[in-house]
C-alpha cells in the first residue's frame, strides 16, 4: 500500500530541481521508515535486527519525537501499541514530518506558495493566489465525494486520523481497542509532524480529545467528526473555518 | 533563488505520485469480524447507513450539508487547454492484480476518472477496490475545483492506479 504525495507549487517560477529534490527526500524516508519494506530500518528495528543507536539520526531523531509525543499525550500517541500485533509503527509521525523535510527544501529554494499533500496530511505555504489563502477540505468519512469542513489555510498544516482510512488503524494503547464516538479527528497548526502526532493521540482519546487539545496544545486547534455525524472543534479551530 | 528556473505560468501544478509504503498488508482493515468501512458504510460503528438528508436531527452541525466537489466548476488548474476525450492508462499488474484507469476530459479538465480493471481476487483487493478507488477517484475530481485546493484525511491508495492514472495523463495531448 503507498500513499500518494502530492506537491502544487503556485509560484510564478518554478525550481524544478528543488522539486525533484523534494521527491528524493520522500523516497529515502520511504525506504528507511517504511514499515511496509521488511528491509527498511523501522522493520530491521521492530524484528529486534537493529538497535535504536545503529539507526541513522533520522530515525533517532523521529523516535525521540514519538517519545515526547507519547509522554505529553499522556500514552494516547504511542508508536508501538497502535497496532494489533504490538509492532512499532511510527507512521502517525513519519508522514507528517517527511513533509516538513520537504518544505524546508522548497523553502530554501525560495518557493513562496506551495500545498503538499501526503495522503492526506497536508501543508499549505503562502496562497494559493495573491491575498487567497488555500482552502483545504477534510473528507467526510462517510461520504468520500464531500468534505465535511473547509479550512483556510496560510502556513498552516492539516492533519487528520481516522477509522475510514485504512480500517481500524488507530487503536487506544490502553485499551487495545478502537477509539469510541469519533470517527475522524483533524488537527492544525504551524508543523505537520506534529499535528500528525497529535492527530493521532486525540483521535485515540474519542470525543474529549478535542477538550484535551483546547487545554493541553499550544499553538494547535483541533476538530473531530463524531460517531453520530456532527462536528465538534476547538474555539480557536472555527477561526480557520470557512464556508466555501 | 531558484538555481535553475523553468519559467512557469502563474499556476504550476505538479502532482507527482509516490508511494509510501507505510504499514497497512496486516492492519486490522482485513481482521475477520471486524466493521469494515466499505464506500456508503459507516466506519468503526454499528451506525447502519450512510448519511441521508433528514437521516440526523442536527442539534450543532450535520454533515449532510456537506461541501460537495463540484466538477462542474472552473479548473483551478488546466492541465492542457481544450483536451477533450477519453484517456485509458495502461494496465498495471500489482500484487493484487491488475489495474487499469481511464480518465474522461473535457475542454482541457478531468470531468470523470473510471476503474477498467481493479482487482477483486483476494480478500486484500477487495478492500483496496471498495475503499481506495472511490476515494481516490473523488479526490481526483475535487482537484479540479475551484474552491478546494486539498483534502485532509487519510487515503488508501494503490500502486497501479497511480501509475495508470500517470499515464492516461500523459495521452492527453
């Protein structure tokens, strides 16, 4: 299974090699964190071939991100129990950071105005034309044809979890069960790997991750889509909202 | 500064395909016994139908209101001014079978995407045929509103319909 990448870049010149080079940066996170290749460094690390300082700094630096993910939301996000099989799966936190990977070399390329899509976790740069921020959906889970909200986003990253995704994917490590009352969870705010992460972990805490966002993250808003088909945000969330 | 600039038009669009291999094979998708979100079905829960209009009293908000991707809509970006046609990609052979994409244009913007081939022969394929396809298709058709740029929530995507979607593309003259 793969996630699809894609990039839109609205800027009057376009550095077609920072792109590429953005593409490069995927395919070797791909090829070190995927938990999909039995070669790459996340497998070689969950099948106990490797040890956590024979990694490369990279995935050292995304595990201690995962650790502090896990600590400050309180074991909701925990990259080794969101599975059945108990294996490490990172994922909640890869996807997200690689994207941040990329924007730091699109930005340093002197893109302006650009929206990255990582099966389905987002970042918008700039506009998407001078003074029109991106608008950017999240998907209603039963209905793949609408989105159930738009957000307007400038800098702004945008992630989601959910149970439509791929099945079950995120289950509570407490309880080793699916998250009850929510059926998606999306969450904003200025890094991708975060709000991955956080993503995550809120959507494992059910309908009051969106209360744990509104008390506990700084500089991050969250909204959820519930069992019973409603939407539920944080204050500062309907500040991004808009009708389009 | 770009160190080798291709002069551009206004809006450039690159939508490059890549996989990512991130763990699904085993997740819990295809766990016997466990409510598999099927296109129309409603995930995780026991809820047993899709959102319909009057279906959910809406004490805060309903989703049936949702903002529906109109194809109907102007371009945001125009992939070649004036194609119109139908584009079959090749077939793809992917693990789970093959593959094949069919993309409809119509004054230079995809107006509809079509699954030819999609694979149904394993209990694996199935579940990439009944979630991924109709969900990717849709997300190919919001691209070409205008008033969405992107869609937020996880996708399930396979290898070979990228890769015929890619070049069903590349017939468009």
């Amino acid at each position: 299974m793969g996630t699809a990448i894609v990039i839109e870049v609205r800027d009057s010149v376009l550095d077609a090699d920072a792109v590429e080079a953005t593409f490069d940066h995927f395919r070797d996170i791909d090829a070190r964190f995927s938990t999909f290749k039995a070669e790459s460094e996340i497998s070689r690390l969950a099948r106990g071939e490797l040890n956590v300082a024979d990694t490369s700094p990279d995935v050292q630096a995304v595990l201690a991100m995962c650790e502090e993910s896990r600590i400050v939301s309180d074991g909701y996000f925990d990259a080794w129990h969101h599975r059945p099989d108990g294996a490490l799966d990172p994922s909640g936190i890869v996807k997200g950071w690689s994207v941040d990977g990329a924007c730091e070399i699109l930005d340093a390329a002197g893109m302006q105005n650009y929206c990255i899509n990582a099966g389905g976790d987002v970042f918008a740069r700039g506009d998407q034309e001078p003074g029109k921020p991106w608008h950017i959906g999240i998907r209603n889970p039963w209905d793949p044809a609408t989105v159930a909200a738009v957000v307007e986003a400038h800098d702004l990253a945008i992630a989601t979890s959910g149970t439509y995704e791929r099945g079950q994917h995120v289950l509570v490590p407490h309880t080793g069960r699916p998250p009850e009352g929510v059926v998606s969870m999306t969450v904003i705010g200025p890094n991708l790997a975060r709000a991955d992460a956080w993503a995550t972990a809120a959507f494992a805490m059910g309908v009051r991750g969106v209360d744990w966002a509104a008390r506990e993250l700084d500089g991050y808003e969250a909204g959820a889509i519930t069992s019973d088909r409603h939407v539920i945000t944080t204050v500062g969330f309907e500040r991004f909202r808009i009708t389009p | 500064m770009p160190k080798r600039g291709a002069v551009a038009l206004v809006t450039t669009v690159l939508a490059v395909i890549l996989l990512f291999g991130f763990k699904t094979a085993d997740a819990p998708a295809i766990t016997p016994g466990r409510a598999t979100p099927g296109i129309g079905g409603a995930p995780g829960r026991s809820s047993p139908s899709p959102i319909a209009a009057g279906a959910t009293p809406p004490p805060s908000q309903d989703l049936t209101g949702g903002t529906t991707a109109d194809p109907t809509r102007p371009p945001a970006t125009q992939a070649q001014a004036g194609a119109s046609g139908t584009f079959t990609g090749d077939t793809i052979q992917t693990p789970y079978g093959a593959v094949q994409i069919a993309i409809v244009m119509k004054a230079g913007k995809i107006v509809d995407v079509q699954a030819l081939q999609m694979p149904f022969d394993r209990r694996l394929s199935q579940q990439i045929s009944q979630q991924a396809e109709p969900i990717l298709r849709s997300q190919v058709l919001r691209a070409q509103s205008a008033n969405i740029n992107g869609v937020s929530g996880a996708s399930y995507t396979s290898e070979g319909y990228y890769e015929s979607l890619k070049s069903a593309l590349a017939q468009v003259p």
